[in-house]
C-alpha cells in the first residue's frame, strides 16, 4: 500500500500535559505546561532543549514512570489515566523500550545475561528467550562480545547492550533518554544511525531526548522544548 494513503497511525498523542512539582509549601515548578505532541507510526524524533526544558519529565509522563498533573496521555490509543498499576505495568512492557543515558546494566551480569532477564521477567521459557536475547546482540553488532561481563565493555558497546535489551521484547515503541550523553561524537553517530535502522527495518517509533547538534542529521524531525512547552517543530526528512 502506498504510505501517502494509508490512515496515519498514532503512537502518542499528548493533549495539554502538564507536571506540576511540589517543591515547597507554597511552591511549584511547572516542568511541563500544557503540553501537546502527535508522534506518528515509525517516525524518529528528536527532543531537544536546554537542561531543565522537561525533556525527562515528557519522556516519563510518556513512558508511565510519572503521573501528569492535568491533561491526557495517549500511547497506541490507551489513555494511561485509565490503566491501574499492574495493567500499565504490562502495557508497557509488551510495548515500549526504555533506553537511558545512565544504561541501567547489572554490573555482575554478562551482555547476554542482562538482555536474557527481562526476557525471563516476560515468563519466556529459557530456549526461547535464549535465542531472542543472541538475536538483540547480533542486531546491535554485538556477537563476539555477548558473554563479556558490563565492567569489559567500552560506553559504546553497554549503550548497545541497552539498546538490546530495549529491544528483546519486540516493542513498538522505543523512549530513549540522553543515549549518548555520556559518549564520544563518533560514538555517538553509531548510536544514532542504529536507531535509523531500527526505525526503518523494524517499524519502530522512536523519541529521544538528545540535545547534541549532530542528531538532527539522523532524525525525521526536531521538537524544540522550552520551559515545559514545545515551541518549535523543525522538518528535516
Ligand atoms: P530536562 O530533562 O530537559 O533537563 P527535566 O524534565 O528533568 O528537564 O526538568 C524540568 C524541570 O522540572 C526542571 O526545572 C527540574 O528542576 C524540575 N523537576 C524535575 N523533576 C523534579 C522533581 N522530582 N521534583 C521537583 N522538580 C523537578
Ligand atoms: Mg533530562
């Protein structure tokens, strides 16, 4: 079918979001302000903005991880709000991926290991969830590493691992917080174009926080947020 006449198909849709922080009796911060975002099926965007605009604060009102204080979160046609904790516990693992600067890796466990265990926690059987988890690190390019323990990886290699692991319970969604923040430039690239493929291969959606300058070579688009609000939307497909 020709994409120009296929219905297009929302992944999220965000509708005056926004998260108000207590942070003393008569305090606030308004770390999101009425938010309103329309991610369509296998985009690849870019969150962009100085620290401190709510670019983590999106991402988690987005990912289930935080709770908005007033307006609507959509993912795949569910209105979060309407989900209690266990059925927002396996929404989200069936559909999103969570990617983060910081890579939340178990130190003691090998590359392979730390992509076979959210696999486990799914309840795939060990076969299974075996050959899945070779798969991820074969996709990510990671095959001779894959029993190297964490603490034997370069930064490069654990966000890959991160990246497999993200993956490893096929979602259709990828959320990803600052992935490069901690690597170099040409890691960085490498980082980013495996995202590219992701999207491309796999009919993955895929919103980052990123705020280096070279991201906008990879992404379909640029959202500029600032002070809780997105103020810019930039094209670049
Ligand atoms: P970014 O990821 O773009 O750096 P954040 O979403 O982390 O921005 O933060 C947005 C604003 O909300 C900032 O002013 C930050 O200080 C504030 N903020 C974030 N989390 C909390 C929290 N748990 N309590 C109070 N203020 C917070
Ligand atoms: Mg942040």
């Amino acid at each position: 079918m020709n994409s120009e006449y296929s219905a297009r198909e929302q992944v999220i849709l965000t509708q005056d979001l926004w998260r108000t922080y207590q942070t003393g009796i008569h305090q606030e911060v308004h770390a999101l302000r009425g938010v309103n975002l329309s991610v369509d099926k296998g985009s690849y965007l870019a969150l962009k903005g100085r620290s401190g605009s709510g670019k983590t604060t999106l991402l988690n009102c987005i990912g289930g991880l935080d709770k908005p204080t007033r307006g609507s979160v959509r993912v795949f046609d569910i209105e979060l709000k309407d989900l209690d904790d266990k059925e927002l516990t396996d929404f989200y693992r069936k559909n999103v991926g969570f990617i983060f600067q910081a890579f939340g890796l178990t130190p003691i466990y090998s590359a392979l290991e730390n992509v076979e265990i959210v696999l486990q926690i799914a309840g795939i059987g060990y076969k299974s969830r075996r050959q899945r988890a070779e798969h991820c690190l074969e996709r990510v390019g990671l095959t001779d590493w894959m029993h190297h323990r964490v603490h034997e990886l370069s930064g490069g290699q654990l966000q890959r691992v991160a990246i497999a692991r993200a993956l490893a319970n096929q979602p259709r969604l990828i959320l990803a917080d600052e992935p490069t923040g901690k690597l170099d430039t040409s890691t960085a690239r490498e980082i980013f174009s495996l995202f590219r493929e992701i999207v491309e291969q796999e009919g993955v959606t895929i919103l980052m926080a990123a705020h280096d300058p070279l991201v906008d070579e990879y992404v379909d688009k640029v959202l500029q947020l600032s002070d809780g609000l997105i103020i810019d939307t930039e094209s670049l497909a």
